[in-house]
C-alpha cells in the first residue's frame, strides 16, 4: 500500500457516469448502477487501510427522482444494496436525505441515525434522497435558530464534517448540489473515467495531487 | 473576436494569486491587488462584446480580513478603486457583503442597492467584505421565513442569480465560500496563471471549455 504524508480526514464522494458507462458498454442506462456498488467497497476498504476517518457518498438526490422511473428504481435498489453490505463492515453508518418522502427506501430508516457496525473504524455518510435545499432549509424551520447560532449546525446534515477533498467520477467539475455548507472550502478533484471503471489508481491521483495543496479556509 | 455557440449567462470570476505573482515577481504580497484592477476591466469589456448577461467578481471576503492589516487595506483600496472605475462603464453594479463592519469601505455604501451606470448592459456584482456564513444566515434572520419559502430568496446574495461557469485563477480547485448557493449547478474552470497573469486567451479556454459541458441541474 502506498503512503501519503499528508491525509484529507474527511472525503466526498461523486460516483458519476454509471449511464454513459453503461451506454458505452451496450447496457441500458439503469443497468450502469448495480455496477457502481463493488467499486465503491474497493475504494472504502483502501480508504480503511490508508487511516481515512470519514467518508461520504453521493448516493442519489431528490434532482435524481426527477428520471424515468426504472432508473429511479435501479439507483435506489444499488443504494439499498450499498448500505446493507456495508452492515457487515467497520463503519459508523449515517443515512441522510429526505426520508419523509416515498422516494426514501424505507429499508435505510433505521440508519437515518448514526448506527456503530462492527469495529466503527471510520465515519461512513450516505446520501439518499438527499437535496441541497432540503437540507438547508431545516434552518429556517427549526425556531429553536437565532441570529447567534451557527448556520453549520442548523442545517440537516450538520452530523456530517467539513469535507476536505471532493473526488468526482465521469469527469464533470460541478458540485451538483452535493452538500454544499461541508464543500465549501473542499478541494475538488475530478476523474475523466466513469465510475463503474474506478481502480485503486484513482485515489492515488487524487491523494498525490491533495500532496500539494494548502488548506487555508479562506484565511 | 471569438464566437462561441453556447454562451453562460452567468459567470463567476475568483481572481485568485494577486500575493504569489507578487512574490514571484520580486515585490511585496500586498502590491499584487493594484495589478488585479485592469484584467478585471479586460475581462468585463471582452465579456459585454460577447453578450455575457450577468459577472460576479470575488473582491474580498471576511476571511480574508484575518490577515495582516497591510494586506487588508490593499485589497480593500483594490475593491474601491475597482468599483470607482466601474461606475464609468454600462453596467447595473451591486456590491454584495456584510456592510455594517467597519471592514466594509464605506465609499462602496451607496451601491449595495443595484445601481444602472450608463446603459446598463450588464448586471455586475461585487463580493466586498462577503461571508458565505453571513449570507446564509440572514435566511434564519429573516421572521418572515416560513417552510414553504424558497431558501435561494431568503439569503443576503438572494439578488445573484445561479451561476453558470465559474472561472478560478491561481489553480487552486476550490470554491473557498465563493456563493455557495449560486455555485451549486455551476461548472468549475481552473486557470493556473495568476489572477495578475490575466490574458483573453483565459476566458477563450474556458468557454471552449463550457461547449462541451451540458446543463441537467442534477436532473
């Protein structure tokens, strides 16, 4: 295993391009997502090993439900499946997304608490039904809020940390609405190859390039 | 000129590595901010020949006032004399920021309402003594907020609109509180020169760029 000297202790996930792999390899577009779920065990388990603390994963958005309706169904069910194989890992397991809405798999209620698995070794975040403005807009309607408080704490995904490195699959350099308080002073890195195609490689480019950025927090 | 078939309507411009070409160039960081003016005027001119609806400038953020008192006072005469010039031109100027520190340059008070310059051409935004937090937060300031508010209209920024392209000098691939709301779709250009570096070939790239991008808004 590679070293690194210097480590993000918090990165996001941006699994895209799962369709136009799909596409490319002669596949309808929704059979692109059960092919996402293995890379991402691959990638969680190398981030184990390399002392990652915390983890997040764009699993699908309240945007997302807007597609035709046999891909809404195969992105839920690889989100499902994500979730329950990583019931037999070492995470501490955190679902976050619109779970008061039928679009919410009604199986990952129970995780919409931060729920210890085996060894807790890392803080795993996944976002299912998730919207940008759902979750900000629980600071207006908590009226415990007042102008003293910190918005960070106010909005609904604040059990989730300050992201350090962004890594996105399929090549797109956009945020599409993927957590925008905890990205703000994230650094982005971006991967033309789709996710479905992830290697090991990846997140060695990624951490090596990480290597040589600062962290100022704006500062 | 260049003609581009897709054009962003709106682009967000952080001009980023006024301190390092300063440095790099045998001269004190805080001297970098004067040379930042003019390839800002280069980029407005070249951006209203082109048809750009609306630009958005990073001036300075409250953050960036943490550092040493010299360096504050640069980029904040930068700011001024950056608005000062604008007033010249075509544009419906707003300068965006928390206006009721004493960080923020009082010459600038009359222009956090838009003002139309001459023919108006443009919609030109400023970011002066901005806070991501701080424009955030006036969403749960606001007693009229209800849950059934838009949170976009509910922020201090709320007159921005969303953000097509954002261009980035400097090679730092971060948004370091840039509008987080109007950056959510936004597609992200990095320029490795620095922001002093300026030259039209920049924004060509970066529109060359944009061509290949399509817009889903998460869809």
């Amino acid at each position: 295993m590679k070293q690194f000297k210097r480590l993000p202790r918090h990165i996001g996930i941006i699994p895209d391009g799962n369709r136009r792999w799909a596409l490319g390899n002669g596949l309808n577009k929704e059979d692109g997502y059960e092919h996402g779920i293995s890379p991402g065990f691959e990638l969680y388990r190398e981030c184990i090993e390399l002392g990652i603390k915390e983890m997040t994963f764009y699993g699908f958005t309240q945007d997302n439900t807007k597609r035709p309706a046999v891909q809404t169904k195969a992105f839920q069910k690889a989100c499902v499946d994500s979730v329950m194989q990583l019931t037999g890992q070492d995470a501490n397991l955190l679902v976050v997304g619109n779970s008061g809405s039928p679009l919410f798999p009604k199986e990952l209620l129970p995780f919409t608490k931060r729920v210890t698995l085996g060894k807790g070794l890392m803080n795993v975040n996944f976002l299912v039904n998730y919207g940008w403005d759902w979750d900000l807009r629980q600071s207006i309607k908590n009226p415990q809020n007042d102008q003293n408080d910190n918005f960070t704490t106010s909005i609904a995904s604040s059990d989730i940390s300050r992201i350090d490195l962004i890594i996105r699959w399929g090549g797109r350099r956009r945020l599409s609405g993927f957590l925008p308080i905890q990205s703000i002073y994230a650094d982005f890195y971006i991967i033309d190859d789709m996710w479905p195609e992830f290697k090991i490689q990846h997140l060695y480019d990624a951490l090596e390039w990480y290597q040589t950025q600062d962290v100022t927090l704006g500062g």
